[in-house]
C-alpha cells in the first residue's frame, strides 16, 4: 500500500502542472489585452499598465509567467487581484461557504440516492423501481437553475417554508434546499448507478451462498451485496465533490451564498485573471486528492483488491 500510494502520489505531479499550465494559458494568455475595461471606459495610464506588467511579468512568455507564478504558489502566495486584495484572502472567506454547501449536497446523494438505487434494485420491475426511474429521469432532464428557481419560489416565497436566500451566517438548516439543488442530478444518476449495481450483484454466487446458508437478508443485503455494490457509487461521491464545488456558481447565485462559484463568475466578468487561476487551482487539488481518496477506498470496499 505504501509503494502504491507514493506512486499515485508522484503521479499527481505532472497532472497537476499539466492541468494548471493549461487553466494559466487559457485565462492568461488567450484572453488578448488584459488591461481592457480596468479603469471604465478610458484607457488605463502608462504608469499602471507598466507597473501591472511587470507585476505580473506580462511582457514575458507564458511560460515564463506560469513558472513565477508556481515558485510563488508553493511557497502560498495565490498573488492579488488589480485591485491590490490577496487572493488567498478571497479564498479563505469563500471556500468554507462552498465546502459547506457541497458536503450538504454529497450528504443527500448519498442519503437520496443511494437508497433509492438499493430499494429500486431489490426490486426491479415493480412499482418503486419504475417511480425511481421516472423521478431520476425528471431530475436529470430538468435543469439545475429551473430546480432552484422552482423551490425558491415555492418552498420560500409561496408557501413560507424557508428563506428565500441564505444569511450570512450558513446554518446547516438553511443549506438543505440548496443542497438537493446543487445535487439534484448526481442523486438521479447516483440512485441508476446503485440500482443497476445492486440488480446486477444479486444474481451474483456469493449472494447466492449466502442465500443458501440460511443469512438474514438483511445481513446478505447490508454485508455483502451493498458492499460490493458500492464502488461504482463511492467513485461517482469521490469525484463529486470536486464537481459540485466548480459547479455551485448557479446555486449559489441563486440562494444569495458567498462562495467559490460567485467569486469565480464575479472575477470573469470583471476579468480578474489571477483570482480565476487561484481559485481553479484549489478546485484543481481538490480533484486530485478526492480521485485518490476514491482509490484507497476500493480496497476498504472489495477485499480482492490490493494495491502493491
């Protein structure tokens, strides 16, 4: 297990440079005049733009650029936006809001969809498996803004149920409608996901045996069936996390949350390069170590795997 988790982990190495060369390249040197709409609608002085290009070592290559900004980045500097704030300060104030946000959504995956695929995959072609099948398939073909303005409007303007928005202050409470509408298509495909593995494992021989030497079903189900059903599932929550981070921008516009999704569409729409970067980068990581999480839980899941 040791060799294979330092092998995994130098193997980090390159996709990590790979994948935050390529966001630096796109963000930084496509884009064409980085100093467009900076000070309104008059072109920004010469003192600034000289200032902000060495700065920044924009009149340098790209690749010149993204190795000052990686001798930067270890040793923690994420660098300022042109307004002068450190991006590790913006960070450090909105991350929080957005891991809260996607481990209330993973939460309900997991609860939601998950038992929905065991109960439809036990029983398959009935009446449940065929209500899960037309829900899961209503929540993927409905879009996840149409799912937020709809229960915005329902849950918290009509009917009273919650507020509208989200305080500033983050209570879980107030996260749950957010939450089922970040991951309101992950529960859909989670819940197919289980329901095809459960289906599938249950005519396996092992299910069979232990059919067979006379085990409570609910110790087949919960020991040996779920367990081996769960990989598929555990590699779609593992890398779901770091898909409902980059994806909360909706969500969080929505309900009013200050988190990583509106930082990152604020920062585009006012060109903010740096913050961009800064941000992608930590959901970059956070990919990275959740697929690797993923891997060491197969062998915890599927007692034939083993890592050397």
């Amino acid at each position: 297990m040791g060799r294979y988790l330092l092998r995994r982990l130098l193997q980090l190495v390159p996709v990590f440079i790979g994948t935050t060369f390529l966001i630096y390249w796109l963000v930084w040197a496509v884009p064409g005049d980085p100093f467009a709409g900076k000070c309104g609608e008059r072109r920004c002085p010469d003192q600034y733009i000289a200032f902000m290009t060495e700065k920044y070592h924009l009149d340098q290559n790209v690749f010149v650029q993204y190795a000052n900004y990686m001798k930067n980045l270890l040793q923690g500097d994420f660098g300022q936006t042109f307004s002068q704030r450190e991006i590790s300060d913006i960070i450090l104030t909105s991350y929080p809001n957005t891991l809260k946000l996607a481990v209330v959504a993973l939460a309900i995956e997991a609860i939601i969809g998950l038992g929905a695929g065991v109960l439809s995959g036990l029983r398959r072609n009935g009446f449940l498996d065929n209500l899960v099948l037309v829900s899961t398939l209503f929540l993927i073909a409905l879009p996840v803004f149409v799912v937020g303005f709809v229960l915005q409007w329902l849950l918290g303007v009509q009917w009273g149920i919650i507020k509208p928005t989200v305080s500033s202050e983050m209570r879980w409470s107030e996260l749950i409608v957010p939450g089922f509408v970040l991951g309101s298509a992950s529960v859909a495909y989670i819940a197919r996901v289980a329901r095809t593995s459960i289906a599938e494992n249950r005519r396996a021989d092992y299910v069979r045996t232990a059919i067979a030497k006379g085990l409570p079903m609910r110790r087949v189900v919960g020991v040996h069936l779920l367990r081996n059903s769960l990989i598929p599932v555990v590699t779609l929550l593992g890398t779901d996390l770091g898909a409902l981070m980059g994806g909360a921008i909706v969500t969080e516009g929505i309900f009013g949350i200050n988190g990583i999704g509106r930082q990152v569409f604020r920062a585009i729409i006012t060109k903010e390069s740096a913050t961009v970067v800064g941000i992608v980068v930590v959901l970059v990581l956070v990919y990275l170590v959740m697929n690797l999480l993923v891997d060491l839980l197969y062998a915890a899941l599927d007692p034939r795997i083993r890592y050397e």
